[in-house]
C-alpha cells in the first residue's frame, strides 16, 4: 500500500477524476475484504459510493501521516474518518483533546474531520477508529456538476459557473478571500454566519477549486424561486383560540410575537396598523398583485374595513423581506439570521419556491442541496432550535406543471420545515396543491390548510380573493403565532421549541384521505385548537439523548373513553455539508419511536415512496425526524413510550414527544357565537363528534322556534347562505341533531 492517505492530484498538479477513482480502486483490491465486515461501511458523497480501507494498522505502525496533501494553514490535515461503530459523546470529546475533531457527518459511521498529523499513531491505537483517509476533490462537487451539467440559471452571459462556495470551519473570511485571488476566482458576495461565498468561475477550474484543502463543497447557486400563487381561520380552528374568554375562547391574538415575513413588497394596510415593519422593499404590488399583502393578511389583517378579512393573528408583528437577493445581496436565509438577531422572530412565514415545472430537465438534481437552499433553512434551525419556519408546499401538481410527476411533484426538501398544502373550501383536495414524496422518500407536505379562494387585503386598503398554497401557508404560520403566544403565557414568556410546535400542529390535524399520514394530506388538516389544548394541558415531554446512550421511556396515562390515542415524536436534525446525491436519505440523527401497552407493541406510520398512492403502514422509520403513532380506542392504563436512538452523530439529540387523546365531545366549530353575518352571506356550518347523520336548523329568536336548514347530512359541515329575508336579530342560533338524539346548539 504506497500511501495511508491517498493522493489525488497527478503530477502536473491537475485533477484527473477517472484516474483518481481507478486509483481508488487498485487500492481497494490489495486488502483483503469478507463481505460481511463491509455491511454499513458503505459512504456516499455525491455520485461517489466506496467503503474506505481499514487502514489502522499501518497508521499505528508509521505513527504518521504521509505527504502534505489536505493541510490547512493551522497545520491540521483534513481527512474522512471512518468507526467501526457510532462514537458516542465521551469518545467525541475525548477524540478532539487528542486532536482529532469531528465535523460534517457523512453517513456510514464516517465524519469529515481534522487532525494534528504528529498525533495519528495515538488517535489509531484506540481500536474504535477503522479508517482515515485524505478527503478527494471530488466528494466535494456537486452531483449535477460532477455530471458536466451547468445549469442554465447558474452560468454567466460569457458561460463561467455561479457557484456557492462553503469553506472550512478553521478559515477566515480573508484567507479565504485571499485564495480565491490567488486562483483568480471573482467573489460576488460572502455569508460569514454559513461559510459560504457566492463565486463565478470558469468551468474548467472547478477540479482545482476542489482540490483546496479548504473547500468543503462546492454547489450550482440555488434556482430562482417565486411566488407560489395559484377564508382560512375557521378550517383550521383558528379562530376559537381568538374568541374572548366570555365566549368560550382564550383571547389569543399573538400579541407580543415576532414573525419574520419573505415575500414581495408589503405596503401599509389599514388592517396593519403599526404591526408591520418593512425592511427590504424591492418586489413592487404591482409585479405579483399584492402577494406579499394578502399573506401578510391572511396571517395577520386585522379586519378593520371588512370583519370577514380578519387574520388569524390581528395583533402579531411582523417584519417584512423579499424572498431573493436584492440589491443588499443577502440570500434569503442571511435575512433570517438577521430577523432573528435583530427582533427575536420565532417563526418565518414563506409562500415562494421553486417551480418544478420549470425546470423538468434537471428534476432528478433536485437532492437535498441540489437546487434549492434547504440546508441553509436547517442550518439556522439548529443555530436558533425556537425558529419554526413555514413554507407552502407548491402548486406544481396540474399536469402542464408536474414534469409527468402528480407525486413528487414539490422541490421543497428542508428537515426542520413545517410545509403547508392547500385544499378547497368543502375541504377536498385542490387540483394544483404539490403533493410529496421528496426525493429521499420523506413526508411532503405536513398538514394542510385552505388555499382556494382566501379572503384577504391587497393593495390601497382593498381586500380580495386569493388561490394557492401561498395562501393556505400563512393561516398556519398564524396558528403557530398563536400557540406561540399561548405557550409564553404559559412558561413565563420563553419561546416554544420549533419541534414542539411542529408536533402540536402536525399530531393534533384531522386525519384526511387514507388512515395514516400520506403524501396528499400529509398530516391532515390543521387544528389549532387541538394544538393549543396540548400545550395547555402539558401534553408533551422535552428529553435530550446523548450520542451512545440507551433508549428513553416515558410513560403516559390513558384516561377511559378515548376514541384514540395520537403519540409523535419530532426532533431538530441536524446539518451536514457534504454531497448527496438524488434520493440519498438526508436523515443524519436517525431516532426510533415505540409505544407499548399490555405487552402489545405500536410502531408509527410508514409510507412506501415507490408506491405513493398507497396508505401507511405500521413499521421503522428511517428517513423523517418526525413519526407518529396512533392507537384507535385504548383501553384506559399506563402506555410506555420508548425513544431509541438509531445514530446520533453529534455529541447529543433533543427531542419532544407530543400526545392527545382523541375524546370528540360533540361541539359546534362554526358558527361560535358573535359572528356578525348579512342576508345573502355564504358560510360553512361545522361540527365534530356528532353520528351522522344531522338535522341543521336555524333560530331568530333565540330558540323559541327553528326552521330547518337541511336533513340527512352526512359528515361534519354543511355550506349555508343565510336567506335574503333574514330578519335583523342579534339573538340567532344554530341547532344541530344527531341521529342518536344528541342535540347542540350555538349562538350566532
């Protein structure tokens, strides 16, 4: 074996990718391998697949490494290290005193890391360690350039490469600059708070770019994204959290809570008041009809002219951003960081992305850091673990937009993401809401909201109708405004963890489509006043794992007559730097849930992604941080919940487990009470917990007598409009029958 760690670079100092592999290769055939000692050995970076040779006894034995390949300016040599099993957090810390420190996790019990290169012989005699070998320039380039491919959006007028750059964590912003001169590569603009530059090259020098032992990857500049276009509060249960208390409510309105907004411009809205604060004002009303304002509405209007256009969160305040590089240069995710610097946002509200249909050539390069900046959105989620960001899913689904792909049909690819789809009024599916799975197999989208037809401001304090995930996202993003809000009131004014939020939202959704998540529905319709009861009532646990440790349990207690039990654990995972390739599982910290009850075992909900249209079923879950179990009628007793950790790559994993109880008391959801409705007003009747099928009637007189509105109805709402005739009363009611007998009533 010529040399412990391989070198890339051929004689006249340039790289020769074919040579290097069929080096690789021969190496690979001089040591003896058994097939079964190779399982889970296997590393993957980009379009490059290879087990690295066990190579510790000859480090031992030389106590060095050789040549100077892959050396930083601090000295230390840059290398992917290989442990026959996951270390755990003492070995980490005990590694990096020794000088060995860990960083990028690649899969494969393998890590990017760095090393003093006097200390190997040291570091390779604890036993732990199978291999170290020098990392390859080309594990650093990106799957669609690796394939020659520039894409159109990322070449110059003159034909060079617009590129991200993402540098070692051990150089500075100047040296890097520095070594960009030196190699004559232009430097278009710097994210010190992610290590990336934004660069233009030509073609040709991507190999000798690769070959710095500085550089960590090297990435076509993201797609451009747009908008995603195509009566919200009371679909998601919204506005029983806004009602007073005298009502029945909690007089949630989000006040005190920040929220950051990316879209095009927001102007000044009577329903706004002083609420909103624009800091970026380059994409005019006028080049996307008032986009940016009807999201900002449908979240956070405050019905001032027009009641039947109140937000989901009148009192919230909001700080307003374009969703691209404008003339600040600042990516979207650079703007983020600096909300949350600046105002302490906890949720960002974004209705724009990539259009699949756009870009239907280059559909099998949408991997997790292919076309669109998913790992910045999870770096900032493990900088800042109370962020939750919520993006609308897309509207790609049509045909004409879809690339031949109904499912799949979303490019959006972040972990640490709550994504929104968008339904009808009746509550069906829309014909262009994107549905999952992402490339890896992942969920897609979380819940679903209303999205087709959704009353909101636009331009010169008017209001209109809007169509599209872009306007079933921000009802969400207003719900999560409102648990905010309610969890600080709760836990002296701290701010929720973004996975406690995203697994009240997702855990307590009305199950739609078939049983189980799906790729449709994904979790279901969004119910905030099932999320907010679970946060009220403490239905959660906060626990951390530390890498190595043995599974965690806890135990909840099943009360009598639940209908079902809904359990889901959510985790923050987190990031890695290095290349994946289409459909390569972005999962790194990869944790397992169980619940057990009377020695009978639950696993959560599965989806197959090469049979998308088939329901789930009960099995391991490999590739989301997010897995739900749910248990139809319980009996009442103790229920064991078990969190075994799979791998942990970092030194430790926070997690939440969230649960309800299923009860469904049958309740009137709309209309409440104090609703102010006009003849000739259209509005969906909604109720749960009722048998089918139910009488509506409808009172004047506060139920001294009722006309009926329909019979034999089927379901849980019914779409009225209240006769022209209708007399002026400020006592009406509603008044529904079950078929068992149960009857309820509300005001109107």
């Amino acid at each position: 074996m010529p040399n412990t760690l391989l070198n890339p670079m051929n004689s006249t100092g340039k790289i020769k990718f074919a040579a290097v592999a069929l080096a690789w290769s021969l190496l690979l055939s001089t040591i003896p391998l058994r097939l079964p000692a190779q399982r889970g050995y296997e590393v993957h970076l980009g379009n490059y697949s290879f087990v690295p040779p066990a190579n510790m006894g000859q480090l031992q034995k030389e106590r060095k490494l050789r040549g100077g390949e892959n050396t930083l300016p601090n000295g230390r040599r840059v290398v992917l290290v290989q442990f026959y099993e996951m270390p755990t957090a003492q070995m980490q810390a005990a590694l990096a005193k020794q000088g060995l420190c860990l960083q990028d996790y690649l899969g494969g019990q393998s890590y990017f890391a760095t090393l003093i290169p006097e200390r190997v012989g040291k570091i390779a005699r604890g036993g732990k360690i199978r291999s170290i070998v020098a990392v390859r320039p080309e594990w650093k380039i990106n799957p669609t350039l690796s394939d020659g491919i520039l894409p159109d959006y990322a070449t110059t007028e003159t034909g060079s490469l617009r590129a991200t750059l993402v540098y070692h964590a051990d150089m500075n912003e100047n040296s890097v600059r520095a070594n960009l001169s030196r190699l004559g590569i232009k430097v278009d603009h710097v994210a010190p708070a992610f290590r990336t530059m934004t660069i233009e090259l030509p073609k040709a020098q991507l190999g000798e770019l690769a070959a710095e032992p500085w550089v960590v990857a090297i990435n076509p500049v993201a797609a451009p994204a747009e908008l995603e276009n195509y009566r919200g509060r009371v679909m998601s249960r919204s506005h029983i959290l806004s009602q007073p208390s005298e009502l029945g409510g909690r007089a949630l309105l989000g006040a005190g809570v920040q929220v950051g907004v990316f879209d095009g411009d927001v102007e000044h809205h009577i329903d706004f008041g002083d609420r909103v604060h624009i800091q970026e004002s380059e994409m005019p009303v006028s080049s996307n009809n008032g986009h940016g304002i009807h999201v900002t509405g449908t979240m956070a209007g405050a019905g001032v002219l027009d009641p039947l256009a109140r937000g989901v969160a009148p009192k919230a305040t909001m700080y307003t951003y374009n969703f691209s590089v404008m003339s600040n240069r600042l990516s979207v995710a650079e703007k983020m960081l600096q909300a949350v610097q600046h105002f302490n946002i906890n949720i960002t509200q974004n209705s724009y992305g990539v259009a699949v249909g756009k870009y239907c050539k280059y559909y099998d390069k949408f991997s997790y850091n292919g076309m669109e900046p998913s790992w910045e959105t999870d770096y900032i989620t493990n900088l800042h673990p109370t962020l939750l960001h919520v993006y609308s899913v897309g509207n790609d689904r049509k045909q004409e937009d879809n690339c031949g792909h109904p499912y799949g049909s979303s490019t959006k690819r972040s972990k640490n993401a709550l994504y929104v789809g968008a339904l009808n009024a009746d509550e069906s599916m829309s014909e262009y809401s994107s549905w999952g799975p992402m490339d890896d197999g992942r969920l897609l989208p979380t819940v679903v909201a209303l999205g087709t037809n959704v009353y909101s401001t636009r331009q010169r304090n008017s209001y209109d109708l809007g169509t599209g995930s872009s306007m079933a996202c921000p009802s969400v993003s207003g719900a999560a405004i409102l648990l905010t809000e309610r969890y600080r009131q709760l836990n002296d004014m701290t701010l929720p963890l973004e996975a406690l939020l995203r697994g009240a939202i997702a855990n307590t959704a009305k199950d739609m489509g078939a049983t189980g998540p799906d790729y449709q529905y994904g979790y279901g319709l969004i119910d905030a006043s099932k999320a907010v009861q679970t946060l009220e009532q403490r239905w959660y646990v906060t626990n951390t794992l530390r890498a190595g440790a043995p599974s965690a349990t806890h135990t909840i207690k099943v009360p009598s007559n639940v209908a079902a039990l809904k359990v889901m654990l959510v985790w923050t995972d987190t990031v890695s730097s290095k290349q994946y390739r289409y459909g390569e599982a972005a999962l790194i910290n990869d944790l397992d849930l169980m619940v057990t009850h009377g020695g009978a075992t639950t696993k959560p909900w599965v989806l197959n992604p090469s049979k998308p249209d088939a329901p789930a079923v009960r099995g391991e879950d490999h590739v989301n941080n997010m897995e739900q179990v749910t248990i139809e009628n319980p009996t009442a007793g103790d229920y064991e919940v078990k969190i075994t950790p799979r791998t942990i790559s970092s030194r430790e994993q926070q997690y939440v487990v969230v649960y309800w109880f299923e009860a469904d008391a049958p309740t009137i959801v709309y209309p409440l009470g104090g609703e102010q409705l006009a003849p000739g007003d259209r509005f969906y009747i909604r109720w749960m917990g009722l048998s089918s099928p139910v009488t509506v009637e409808i009172s004047y007189d506060n139920g001294a007598s009722y006309s009926t509105i329909a019979t034999d109805i089927a379901g849980d709402k019914i779409e009225y409009e209240l006769p022209h005739n209708a007399p002026s009363t400020a006592v009406a009611r509603i008044r529904l029958t079950a078929t068992n007998g149960i009857t309820i009533k509300n005001n109107i």
